[in-house]
C-alpha cells in the first residue's frame, strides 16, 4: 500500500490535517491506535431519568477568547459555544475538609465550553473524510526511512501491514512517539532526547465528572466552582450542558498517578463524599461518576508524564525535527504548535503548519 502522506493519530491535530488534504484534494491516510476518535478529547455520555442526554467532556472542556481557529471550526459545523457556568458564590474547603462558602479564588469566567462537548468538533471533521483514508485500533510500531520513501509498519488486530507514504506526521505526543515508534536508522541521541523531554500537556491528569438530575449547587446559589486543600479533587468547576440536564460537575484530582492508578475506586468514592461536604447531602445519589486517569493511557501518557508538570511549557517545533530525513518525517500534535501549543487551539494551529511543511518539502524536493 502506497500514499503521499501518513498521518500518525486521529486526534483534533490530525483530523483537522485530514481535513486540510482532504480539502486540498491530496492523498493521505490516518492510522489510530485507539479504537475510538479525538485522542485526548474524549466523552462520557450520561441519560437522566427524563430522557435528558449529553456528552460529558473527560478531557479538554474550555477554549478562550483570542483563539479563532477553535471559534471558527465551531462556526463551520454550527455548534453552539457557550460561556462557562460561574454565576453564584464560589466554595473554598480547608486540609482538615470544613467548607468555606465565597471563599474560593478558581471561577473560570470567561472560559468558552461547546455544547454537547468538544467531541463535536471530531464528529464533525471525520463526516467530511471518506472511510477508507481512517483505521481505527491500528497502532504504528515502525518507521523506517528507504529510497523511495518511509515504511510504516502498523498493527491492526493480528494483522501486521505495511505503507509506503512519501511523508509522515505524527500527530501524536513526540513522547509517545519516542516510546512505540521504532525508527530505522535511529534518530541522533539528541533528537531523541529533546524530543522525550517535551511534556504531554495534561498528561499526568486526572478528572472526575459526577453527573446528577438537578444542578443542587446551583438552587443553593453556588457556583460549582472550588478549592480545596483536603481533597480528592483539589479544583471543581461545573460542567453542565448549555441548557437543560443532566447536569455535572468535575474536579481535577490531587492524587499522585500511582496511587490513583492503583485505587481508583476508593478515589471516586472519597470524591463523592467530597461533593457532599462542599455542595450539600442531595450529592450523595449522582446519575454517574466516573474517573477519566490520563496518566494510565498508553497512548497518551508516559512513564514520564506520570508526575504532572506545574507550568504550561513554551511549546515550538523542536529545532531537532527541522528536515528530519529530508524533511519527510514531521511532527505535528499540539505540542509542536508554533502558536497556542498545549491547548485544542494549538492543535489546530499544528495542522496548519504541518500543511505548510508538507507543501514545502515537496517543493524542495522536486527543485
Ligand atoms: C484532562 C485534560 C484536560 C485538558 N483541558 C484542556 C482545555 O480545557 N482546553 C484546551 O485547550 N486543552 C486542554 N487539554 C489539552 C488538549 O486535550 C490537547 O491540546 C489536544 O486534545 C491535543 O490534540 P492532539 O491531536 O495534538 O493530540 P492527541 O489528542 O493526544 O491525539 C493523538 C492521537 O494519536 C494516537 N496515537 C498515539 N500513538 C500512536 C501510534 N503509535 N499509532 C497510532 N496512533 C497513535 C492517540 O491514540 C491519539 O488519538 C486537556 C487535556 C487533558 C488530558
């Protein structure tokens, strides 16, 4: 099998690069090896006892004002955009759990959500690519340069193929790219270190999202919004669809991944008993609960992303990737963005200019 570009994962950075050559008209095929789209966009969704249903994001939520590439994907598609829930007071609860009420400093005002979650975004792009360019549960193992090309040798189920693309991005973290890829000839030792040392954003992360038929903080005049400094969630914000139920909050939680990972229930259920003691008895019944831990996803987590950072790294394509094997070996998930790295915005922002370099390495290469 043959085509001019691989893209390597089908989350946002690498559907909307689908979407750009598949508007550009070019040949292109994207592996995934999840067996589901969006990468680190990802959602749970809930159905309340009146029928009401909406998807729940477990990943990003927010996007901000000042990033018109998220804005106007949101326009194309027409899904409605709508400004975070902060009205009423915030919560506050100190080591020892006693709630403060109106004491907390962590409203997210002024954030932007996307009803029905931003898998909308990703629903949307994938309608516009035919079937045939997208592989679901395919997880790339290989990459090795050849004369006429890069060999990609993939995995889907029990069966091992292989492609020859004149191109390839990874769309996908540079860690993890260093950890399930092999690359023949190996890349230089600095490469490959620079590379490994660029944090995933979020990926040590974990959240909980409690959904419930009646949003109880909000008749009592709260927010959703609090701190805390006993925990299991250190910071929770409402989650709510635009209108209507259900309706959720969420809380990033401040456990070490470890012990998150090894036990999970008793860190939901903390959690729940959390919600009571900040936001009244009416939490203890929740429609569902659920902990999404970033840091235990072989395809987006690391043995390094395992300890969160505590500063948005400043993000740029590593000089190390420059005309990498001719300049056909890219790469291009929102870590590597020359704008907005990081964020939903960043990863959009990668696809352009993984454009940008794919037209321009072909131009070098035909002079
Ligand atoms: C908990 C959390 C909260 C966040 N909150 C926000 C927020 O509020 N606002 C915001 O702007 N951003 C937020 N982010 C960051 C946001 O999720 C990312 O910026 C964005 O989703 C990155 O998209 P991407 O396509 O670049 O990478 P990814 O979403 O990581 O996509 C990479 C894809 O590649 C696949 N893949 C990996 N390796 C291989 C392989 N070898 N073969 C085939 N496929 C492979 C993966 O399965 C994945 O689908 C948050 C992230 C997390 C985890």
């Amino acid at each position: 099998m043959q085509t001019q570009t691989l893209i390597i994962g089908a989350g946002l950075s690498g559907l909307a690069l689908a979407d750009r050559l598949q508007h550009a008209k070019e040949d292109y095929l994207v592996l995934e090896a999840r067996a589901r789209l969006g990468g680190r966009i990802h959602t749970k969704n809930v159905t309340s006892t009146l029928g009401q249903s909406n998807d729940f994001d477990l990943g990003p939520a927010w996007f901000w004002p000042g990033q018109p590439m998220v804005a106007s994907l949101a326009q194309r598609f027409g899904l409605n955009v709508f400004e975070q829930y902060a009205s009423g007071d915030l919560m506050y609860e100190d080591r020892h759990g006693q709630p403060h009420r109106g004491m907390g400093f962590a409203s997210m005002e002024g954030s932007y959500r996307m009803d029905g979650g931003l898998t909308g975004l990703i629903k949307n792009l994938t309608k516009g690519l035919p079937e045939d360019r997208l592989h679901l549960s395919t997880r790339v193992v290989a990459i090795t340069k050849k004369p006429d090309g890069l060999e990609v040798r993939a995995i889907t189920g029990e069966r091992e193929w292989s492609i020859l693309a004149q191109s390839v991005v990874l769309a996908i973290p540079p860690r993890v790219a260093m950890s399930k890829i092999a690359f023949t000839p190996a890349l230089p030792q600095a490469a490959q270190r620079a590379f490994s040392d660029i944090a995933t954003w979020m990926a040590g992360q974990a959240k909980i999202m409690a959904v419930y038929e009646r949003p109880f903080w909000r008749e009592q005049g709260l927010s959703g919004d609090a701190m805390s400094q006993k925990g299991p969630m250190v910071e929770i914000h409402d989650a709510s669809p635009a209108q209507n139920g259900p309706y959720a909050l969420f809380g990033f939680v401040g456990v070490p991944a470890n012990v998150r990972l090894a036990r999970a229930d008793e860190i939901v259920r903390l959690a729940r008993d959390q919600l009571v003691r900040l936001f009244g008895p009416a939490m203890q019944n929740p429609l569902s609960i659920t902990m999404q831990d970033w840091a235990g996803e072989e395809w987006t987590a690391t043995a390094s992303d395992q300890t969160p950072i505590g500063y948005h790294p400043a993000y740029h394509y590593p000089p190390q990737a420059e005309g990498l094997w001719d300049g056909r070996l890219l790469f291009g998930s929102t870590e590597v963005a020359s704008q907005f790295g990081g964020y939903i915005e960043g990863a959009l922002v990668a696809a352009k200019d993984a454009q940008a370099r794919l037209a321009w390495q072909r131009l070098v290469a035909a002079s």
